[in-house]
C-alpha cells in the first residue's frame, strides 16, 4: 500500500521557506499542501494559465480583461493600448516618488505556442497540479509564470508599505511567439513608451536545470532560410545530373557538415548554447501528390528545405550571407534562397560588455538575487529570441531572467510544467529585484546606465 505524506506549513513560516525536501521512493507519493496565502496566489497563477491565448487563436480579450481586473486589485495604474487590430497591450504603472529618475520596465508576453493535445498527461489549459505540485499547462514557463510573478511581487512590496523611487511599469504585450512585431515592437515605437522614460528593462529567460538562476545580456538573432532547387523532371528509373532533390540533398549535406562544427564547438564546453550558430531543419519539400500519396515514378522539377537559423550578436551577418550562397544554395546548381526575418538581425544591436563590476543593472540584479538567497548564473548571450532588441536596438539596457531553478527546460515541449515551490521562490527574487532597482538613485551614472549593463 502506497504511503501518503502531507506537508502542512505554519502561518508563521517566511514566504521562502515553504519550500519542501522528501526523498520519493518507488512507493511514495507526496501531497503538497500550501498555506492559505500561498494557495491563493497560485490560484491566480492557475486563472491565468487557463485563458488560451496559444496560437493561431489566442483568446487576448479574457487576458487582458484578467490583467486588468488583478492590476485595480493592487491599485496600479493601467492603460490598454491597441497598435495593432486585434493585438492588445497592457501597460500597468506603480508610480515611484521621483518621476524624473528613469523607470523600471517589467515586460512579459501574454500569447503561447500551439499544443498537440494527445501528446500532454494533462490538458493544457486545466492547469492541473500533481501530488508533486507540478503546475502542467502551456505558458507556465514561457512565460505567464514572469508575468505573474510580476504582479504578485509589487502586490506585496506595496501590502509591506514600501514605496518605489523609480516608477515602475509592467507590460503585457501579444504575439511574441510570432515575432512581436505587433505587439512590443509597436509599443516600443510609440509615443506612450517616450514618456515612459524608461532606463532598464527585464524580459524573459529560461529555466536553470541546477541552483543557479540564468541571466542573460544579449540574444541570438533568428534567420528563416529556405533553399529551393529545381531541376528538369523525369521518369523516376532515370538517372541523370542536378534533377531538384539531387540538388537539394548537396545543400542539406553542406549545412549537415556546417552544423556538426558547431555541435562539436558547444559538446566539447569550447563556446556557450548562445555563442555558436545552431541550424535546425524544420521541413522538406518535395514530390507530386496523388491521392494514394506521391506520384512515386515522377521525379520532381523542385525541391525545397527550411531552416531554423540562429545567430549570435558577435557573427559578421555579410559572411554568413556569402556563405549561403556561395556554400548552401549556389546558382550554379540552380539553386535559390530566401531568408525571413533577416531584418531582425539587421538593427545596430550593441554587444554590451558584461565583465565590468561597474555596469550597475547586473550587479544590483546578482545583489538582489542573493539577498532572497538565490544564486545567479555566469551572463549569456540566449539562445532562442525574445522581445528584448526592439529595446536593445533603441539603446536601452535589457535582462532576460526568468527565476526558474532545478527545472527542467520545458518551453514549447509536450507536458511543460513549473512547479509551485519554485514559482512561489520566484516571487521572492522578483520582490527582492524590484526593490533594490527601484531603490538605486546613483545620479552620477543614470546617463550611462541606458547603454551599458
């Protein structure tokens, strides 16, 4: 018989320490029980990630009707600004005492990626929390967990008294999973984010699969390439030079050779996730359907392959270009290529330096961190894609940190789950965060702080 062990925690207890140590054997199952408090800031956690708001339908309207239901219960400020038809973005404000000090941006996204629904244990918009305390559902890594996390921290720092120095903001913006550039590029554009004279912004990271909390400075930059070959068609038993696929088989093995050299670099601990070009192949295209399949003795007149493509800040994006055409999809083999999103890469985002104590934004994050007795991680160039450079390229500091620790990395993956202690442990960073940036009034480096870390 299965031995069940319920954890009950004292009112008493400081928030932090509601964190739990069992040892799970073969025949343990854990119940987790929370204090009330605790309970009803992860039911709010759970309203949040049962609006779906994945795409190709995101349901925006209840997420924003949401937000601004929990912002009027805090006693922020907000406003909802719509750029874009359809593409609602919520800005909350908890005024400081010294509006001429820039402020404080808390950005999140309110939109997540599609699910396969056969492929989850649990549905993904139940929120369903298992005797481990496992929250299962899309969004609750990436990223309505920070965005929460957001607002449960200021709900406490304002419950405790305290008063920020520096204004803070907190954005929820739309379609970040599909470029952004509806929702924070657009806001970052606007008039209403001049007057926010914003001096810092924090946006997501990822989850940490040890102690330490990961923190990055810079991102890769996403290239969408598609190769296309053609070629004369044929009888499918004729063998002859360049046909489409021919073709297209010496590309993908050029690109195979080029993605293994940068494996090799990221296996053998030489570079960083964030500091090698990765290359995925995301689809192949080619053949005659009929509708039993594929008309199997026609050899196809096109051949088409795509790519997922990430750059680091520090990659010369002409040679890279050179590379594709000269290497990938050359003309001689009546090969062509296209790449998405290149003007993503094409902004003058700066590589900032992350090594000089000086810089005040990290050392007071690293401080903070600490301070609610976490850990921070060495700073990293991050892997996939963010909102960040729309304000990076505009010459403001960002920070992608999301306060997941011993949590495996689940964004976009089947069953993605964070678990409640962990969540809980974030607010407490995010608590300990907010203070210490809205709190630093250091007059002689404010300048400076809007171009470096």
């Amino acid at each position: 018989m299965e031995e069940i062990y319920e954890t009950c925690f004292l009112s008493s207890v400081p928030r932090f320490l509601i964190s739990f140590l069992f040892f799970l054997f073969t025949s343990t199952v854990v119940v987790v029980s929370l204090p009330e408090d605790s309970s009803a800031i992860i039911s709010r956690f759970q309203q949040y990630l049962r609006i779906n708001t994945a795409h190709p339908n995101p349901d925006y309207s209840a997420a924003v009707d949401f937000i601004l239901s929990q912002a009027k219960t805090i006693g922020l400020e907000s406003q909802s600004l719509e750029f874009v038809k359809g593409m609602p973005v919520v800005v909350l404000k908890w005024a400081g005492t010294n509006p001429d000090l820039p402020s404080i941006l808390l950005n999140s996204h309110t939109d997540v990626v599609a699910v396969e629904h056969n492929k989850w244990t649990h549905p993904p918009f139940d929120a369903h929390i298992d005797q481990a305390g496992n929250i299962y559902a899309r969004g609750s890594q990436d990223m309505k967990s920070v965005g929460m996390q957001y607002l449960e921290a200021i709900r406490r720092l304002k419950n405790s008294g305290f008063q920020p120095v520096r204004s803070v903001y907190v954005s929820f913006v739309p379609d970040e999973e599909i470029g952004g550039h509806d929702g924070a590029e657009k806001l970052a554009e606007s008039e209403e984010f001049q007057k926010m004279n914003v001096g810092i912004l924090l946006d997501e990271g990822l989850a940490s699969t040890n102690e330490n909390y990961r923190v990055f400075f810079a991102e890769r930059s996403p290239w969408w390439l598609v190769i296309k070959a053609t070629g004369s068609p044929g009888h499918g038993s004729k063998l002859y030079d360049n046909s489409a696929v021919e073709n297209l088989m010496k590309s993908i093995e050029s690109v195979r050779r080029f993605r293994a050299a940068q494996f090799d670099m990221l296996k053998a601990g030489l570079k960083e996730a964030g500091e090698v070009i990765s290359v995925t192949m995301v689809f192949l295209k080619a053949g005659t359907p009929s509708p039993t399949g594929f008309v199997m003795n026609l050899q196809p007149s096109e051949a088409e392959a795509g790519f997922d493509i990430r750059i680091p800040p520090t990659v010369d994006a002409k040679l890279m270009e050179k590379r594709i055409g000269e290497e990938w999809a050359p003309s001689s083999r009546n090969m062509t290529f296209e790449v998405w999103k290149k003007e993503f890469f094409k902004r003058k985002v700066p590589v900032l330096p992350v090594t000089d104590g000086s810089k005040p934004w990290l050392a007071l994050l690293e401080g903070a961190v600490k301070k609610a007795n976490g850990k921070l991680g060495k700073p990293e160039v991050f892997q996939a894609s963010t909102d960040s450079p729309f304000y990076r390229q505009r010459g403001l500091p960002a920070i992608g940190f999301s306060p997941m620790a011993n949590t495996p990395i689940l964004l976009h993956d089947h069953n993605e789950f964070l678990n409640q202690v962990e969540y809980l442990k974030g607010i407490e960073i995010y608590e300990s965060i907010i203070e210490a940036y809205t709190s630093y009034t250091d007059h002689t480096r404010n300048a400076a702080s809007r171009d470096e870390l």
